[in-house]
C-alpha cells in the first residue's frame, strides 16, 4: 500500500502544479470565464450537479462498456483470421486501415437514418473507432510467437487447432487486451463523438451530449465538469482493464516492466 502511495505521488504533485497554474491564470483575468472557468468554479459545478452528471456517466459508461466488449470481440477474431489466412489479410487488412479514415460526421447521420436515434448506432460508431487497435497487436501478437516453440509442438504431432491453443493463442491474449487498452482511451473520446454525431431526445443523453449542450448554452464550467468526468472514466476504464491482464495473463508481465 504504502509503495502504491509512493509511486502515485509524481502523478499527484504535477496535478496540482497544473491546477495551480490554472487556477492563477484563470484568476488572473487573462480569459473569460465563458471560456475557461477556474479549477474551482469546475469543482463546484461538479459538487452540485453530481446527480445529473452521474447519470449521463451511465449512459456513456454503458456505450463504452458495450462497444469496447464488441471491438474487443470483432478485433480479436479478424486478427487472428487474418494471421491464419494470408488471402483473409490480403483482402482485409488495408480495408482494416482504410476504415480508420472514415470520417464519421459523414456516416452517423446515415446511422441515424437507417437504425434511429438509440443504442446501436452509437455502438457502430464506438465499434469503428476502437476495433482497429485490437486487430493490429493481435495480429503482431501471433506473428510473435517464437517458432521454436510450434517446430516443437509440430515435432510432438500437434494439430495445427492444438498450436493455435498452447502457442499462438498465449502469446496474442496479452497483445489484444493491450490493444484494448488503447481502444478504451479513443472508445471515450469515440463515445463522444457518437452522443455529439447521433443525438438523442431524452434527460440523459451521455456526457458527450452534455458537454455540447453546455456549450451551447455558456454553461461552461458544467461542461469542463462533464469532461473532467469523461477524463476519469477513461482512466479507470484503462487501469480496469490493467487488472484484467494481470488475472488472464499473468505471463505478459514477467518479461516487461510495467507502469501500473
């Protein structure tokens, strides 16, 4: 405990230097508060409209959770289809990378259109922007496995399925959720922009429709509140996912150090 508390306290004092710094620059009159409220004013809007913004958590907490668990899904078997077929990774793989490109003010309202203003199209969008992170280091993941060790289970009659299991496979889970924990960093900023492109009616729409509407509205520092929230979910999100390997692959973190 007390060496968690240690290795915290880097983090800790540049935090607050750069609270302070904002907080003086922001006092010193040099902006608006329309513009940039003070760290103060941002935690106050955060203590009193806790209930609204912690509800607007839930619905973006669900869409992140959501979209993630199919990226990570979508992601994880193209990877390895693509590992297992060199015509699949031909055909695949720059279309994999093409999507990437798409922008996705130009496809959300065709979402929005084809599927309504709900769930889904918010998790297509979620989908499109995390996905890729997890293709490609699984893909590197299995590309990684040391030969030796399939010309030994090839020397011991393994199936190419059983190769797969005790070789290929150990050696991509930790590639794939450490491509997981990229997406979940942009699946934040990817759920933002899913409430912001496919906007919903309803009291709780998401942070992302909150921050916009604060926006809209000069209610800026409930919208820097709204964000400094997102800030701290996408962390959580990303350390959550930390403990994740740590109990599904343990081996990954006896060969690499490891800033957790």
């Amino acid at each position: 405990m007390r060496r968690r508390v240690v290795n915290a306290l880097p983090a800790l004092v540049l935090v607050l230097a750069l609270l302070g710094a904002w907080e003086l620059y922001a006092d010193s009159g040099a902006t608006s508060p329309s513009i940039l409220p003070a760290p103060h004013t941002i935690a106050q809007s955060l203590w009193s409209n806790a209930g609204l913004l912690s509800h607007n958590l839930a619905v973006t907490a669900e869409e992140v959770v959501l979209g993630l668990a199919l990226a990570l899904a979508l992601g994880f078997a193209l990877g390895v289809l693509i590992h297992l077929s060199p015509p699949l990774r031909r055909a695949f793989y720059p279309l994999t990378v093409g999507s990437q490109a798409v922008p996705i003010a130009v496809i959300a309202p065709l979402l929005v259109f084809l599927l309504g203003f709900g769930l889904l199209p918010k998790l297509i969008v979620i989908v499109l922007i995390c996905f890729f992170p997890v293709v490609v280091t699984t893909v590197d993941g299995l590309a990684a496995v040391d030969p030796d060790q399939l010309k030994l289970l090839r020397t011991l009659d393994a199936s190419r399925l059983q190769a797969f299991r005790f070789a290929e496979l150990p050696a991509a889970l930790p590639a794939a959720i450490s491509g997981a924990r990229i997406a979940v960093t942009v699946g934040v900023i990817g759920a933002y922009i899913a409430e912001s492109q496919t906007a919903t009616s309803g009291a709780y729409a998401g942070l992302g429709h909150e921050i916009n509407a604060d926006l809209s509205s000069l209610q800026t520092a409930r919208a820097y509140a709204a964000a400094v929230v997102l800030f701290a979910f996408a962390i959580a999100c990303f350390y959550t996912l930390s403990l994740v390997e740590r109990r599904l692959a343990p081996w990954a973190n006896q060969s690499r150090g490891d800033l957790r």
